[in-house]
C-alpha cells in the first residue's frame, strides 16, 4: 500500500496518507469493475439487496430456528415445486407464458465473470501472503500475524456459519462506506499506520535487535 507524505511550513513530515490497494483507480476498477462490482458497490441495489436478505435469512435460519439443513433443502424444493406447478397450470389456463429460469441463474457469463474474479482475487491474495511471509515486508508481518491471532480468537467465540455471515455483511457494506467515505477512512488509517510503524521500530530496536545472531558462514564454491 503506498504512503503519500505530506509536508507542513517548517519542511518536516507530516501524518502520511496511504492510499489503500495501490490506488491510482476507483474502487470498482479495484473490484473487478463488472456486475461483482456493482453488487459490492450497491449500484445494482435490488440485486444488492435481494443478496443480503437471502444470506441473512439463511442465517436466521440455520443459527435463529436451528433448521436442519437436509430438512430445509426439502421443504424449500417441496415450495418451489409447488410454486411451479401452480404458475404453469395457471399460464396454461390464462394462456399467460410459462415460467422461465430467472437470468441470474441461466446467465452463463455471470457466473463465469464471478468466478473469475474470485480466483484473480484470490491469486493476488496468495502472492501478498507468500510475499510478506518470506519476510519482504516486516511491518505487514507483524500486523498480520497480530490479525490472524485476533481473528483466530473470534473464530473460539462464534461458529463458522457466524463468521461466514459476518463476512458476507463486510462484504456488502465495507466497500461502500469505504467509497462513500474515501478520505475520512484514508485519514484515520494513515494516523493508525503511524502508529503502528513507531510501536515496530521500538520492538525491533529494543528486542529483535538485541537477539544474538551467529556468524554468517561463506558458501563453499565448487
């Protein structure tokens, strides 16, 4: 993530201001800038909507009426196919059209655009993980080891359909606050990154500096 320094009257450094994902484009450009974009962006705010009252109900569901999942998978084909029934007979007797596979499930390129962006998302993620594990980037390694233990530590507290849930809701709302409120979030991020890079230093300087290194051994040429 690069960082923008600032500078005051007298020359010296002020707070930076880091501009997340290496941005130099918008955040739907930086999400894919199709139809994924769009949901995550609450542009197409009925799709939007329609995505986070079905996963909620879900959710409500599975953790609220504590349904069994073979029970409900059932009940929900035993509805639909009433549903069907009843619509065709009635198209049939009205002459009205039959019921057709709504778009968003026949539309082949969606899901291929979906899944696409999931795996180059994916890809990106695995190389900044390797990347800052091989230890490229020391301040990034400690704070993602500090999010890891955090995260492991609610994942003790609540199940897995709970943190599925919870990171759908991030999902659907993180994006669009951040679009919203760019700079404000800028801001606080580049006072919370100032921070943490000062506790850093301190810890290198007063611990992993002072742990006892042996000599450096010469690799014999062959």
């Amino acid at each position: 993530m690069p960082i923008n320094k600032s500078y005051d009257s007298d020359g010296e450094t002020t707070t930076p201001r880091i501009n997340f994902f290496g941005r130099g484009r918008p955040v739907h450009a930086i999400l894919g800038g199709g139809k994924v974009a769009d949901v995550l962006l609450w542009r197409n705010q009925k799709l939007s909507a329609t995505l986070l009252f079905g996963v909620t109900a879900i959710w409500y569901l599975f953790e609220v009426v504590e349904y069994n999942f073979v029970t409900l998978f059932c009940h929900i084909c035993i509805t639909t196919m009433l549903i069907v029934f009843i619509r065709s007979i009635t198209a049939e007797y009205f002459g009205w059209n039959p019921p057709k596979i709504p778009e968003l499930i026949s539309n082949e390129d969606a899901f291929r655009e979906a899944v696409s962006t999931f795996h180059r998302r994916l890809n990106e993620l695995l190389r900044k993980f390797l990347h800052i594990a091989g230890g490229n980037d020391p301040l990034n390694f400690f704070l993602v080891l500090t999010s890891l233990f955090i995260i492991s530590v609610i994942g003790s507290i609540f199940n897995f359909l709970d943190l599925l849930f919870v990171g759908f809701l991030c999902m659907e709302t993180l994006p669009y606050l951040y679009a919203r409120y760019e700079k404000e979030v800028e801001y606080h991020a580049s006072q919370m990154t100032r921070k943490a890079s000062k506790m850093y230093k301190r810890f290198d300087s007063r611990v992993l500096n002072k742990i006892p290194r042996g000599p450096v051994k010469e690799k014999k040429r062959t």
